[in-house]
C-alpha cells in the first residue's frame, strides 16, 4: 500500500510540475526563483561571474548560488541545477546531465619537494612519497594516475596534508609539503613562474569531466532554461582555457581541443 501510495503521490508531482511549466512556458520573461549549487573552484573559475551575468540580465528571478567544497553521490533535491564534476559519465538515471568541459589535471610538487624526493625517472620512483589532497573508495591513500602510455597506474602515497579544497591543496604544495593533484587552469600561473613544476612529465591525473544536471521528473523552467543558454553563449571564449575538450552538445562552435600550454622544468 504504501508503494503504490508513493507511485500515486510521484503521478501527482509531475502532473503539477507539468502544469506550472505550461504556464511558464507562456511566460517571455524567465521569472521566480532558481537554486544553483556549485563546487567552489568551478564557481570561483567560472560560473560564478555568469550566475552575476544571468542575475544582472533577469532581475525578475530570485536566484539562490550555492558554493559548496563537494558534492555528495546524491543530487540535492531541493536545487533547480547541479554541477557536478565526475571522471564520466554520471551514474544517476533520475538526472538530466550533460557535459559541459573537460578538466585536465596536472601532478605537481614545488622545487623544494623535487629536491628532497631525489632522482624521479619513473612512475614507480614516487611510490610512498609525500602527498597532499584526498583519496576514495579504500583506507589506502591511493592515487590513479595515468600514464604516458595512456594506462592506468596506482600510487601510493605518504599523506601529509589531507583537504579536499583544492586551493588549499595548491598553498600546501607551494609550501613544499608534497605532490598536489591540481587542474592545470589553477595552478598554470605557478608553473609558468616555476614555483610549481611537474612532477614527471607523461605521467597526468585523470582529468575531471564537468556536468550541468537537473532532475529528470521536473520541467526545467524558463529560468533555469535561461541559465543554460547564458551558459551555451559563453562556453566558446570563457571555457576554452579551462578545458581540452568541450562537449559539441553545449556549444557547436566550441573546437575539439583547446590550446594546451607545454609546460616545461
């Protein structure tokens, strides 16, 4: 009984969502409230100067933009539209998701690190070296890195510093306290001026794929639709140097691959 109560009560919902977005639809203007959340980085990157856009150009929405450090497995219920990095594709079917960049990722450690490791020719020399950031799925503080063969490989690490913010994570590192796991757009800066360098050329983490996703049951409305367009306009120039490889689904003009910085001790 209370199965099929829950089904009824599921049949009602999308009945009301699919009303109220009749209604929306005939509206021109997006208006009404829109609940955003965002991981920090992205949101410091990139998204946050277009949720300001989108706010300055719809004023008649009351938007909500949630910074948060992570995201849980779980989408939020309660947000319209969710970014959510993952290394794929996303496994939630009860979510809409496209992919909107591709990160990638960079292995660095400060000079000082470099110093102190000694001689490193090989992916193996690093094994039980100090690291600094996070790990998943094991009480083992293991890393999966690819190589330049383009196969996976396991690290072990010596944790030192652990934070799941990465900006925290790139202080850490330029303070010499390990290797860092880092997107190449935060820390290109500190390789560029050397006070970061890579810790062994080839040998990359694996790049982080972004989405833009919303639950599957509700109607987007026009303000959350709104969102995504301000977001289909601006991929081609302000996502470009955050990614390699951009989704063709968001933007038709954004390239296949983007410009790549050569990076050099």
């Amino acid at each position: 009984m209370g199965h099929q109560l829950y089904r009824h009560a599921c049949s009602l919902r999308e009945a009301r969502e699919a009303a109220l977005a009749l209604v929306d639809n005939r509206l021109a203007k997006p208006s009404g409230p829109l609940c955003i959340v965002c991981p920090v980085v992205l949101a410091e990157a990139l998204i946050g100067e277009a949720a300001i856009e989108y706010a300055v150009k719809f004023p008649d929405v009351q938007l909500t933009f949630d910074v948060v450090s992570s995201l849980p497995n779980v989408m939020p219920e309660h947000y319209d539209i969710t970014f959510v990095p993952s290394y794929g594709s996303l496994p939630n079917s009860e979510m809409i998701a496209r992919r909107i960049l591709r990160t990638p990722y960079t292995l660095a450690a400060s000079p000082h690190c470099m110093e102190q490791m000694g001689m490193i020719e090989h992916w193996k020399d690093l094994q039980n070296r100090p690291g600094i950031g996070w790990w998943q799925g094991s009480t083992k503080p293991n890393w999966s890195l690819i190589d330049e063969r383009g196969e996976q490989v396991e690290l072990s690490i010596r944790p030192t510093f652990l934070t799941n913010n990465l900006r925290i994570a790139r202080s850490a590192a330029l303070a010499g306290l390990g290797m860092v796991r880092l997107p190449l757009a935060l820390c290109a800066d500190d390789l560029d001026a050397g006070t970061l360098v890579e810790v062994l050329p080839g040998l990359t983490p694996r790049p982080i794929i972004i989405h833009v996703a919303y639950p599957s049951r509700r109607s987007l409305n026009a303000a959350g639709r709104a969102f995504l367009s301000l977001l289909d306009q601006q991929s081609p120039n302000q996502f470009r140097e955050f990614s390699d490889l951009a989704s063709p689904a968001v933007s038709e003009s954004m390239p296949a691959s983007a410009r790549k910085r050569r990076r050099t001790q």
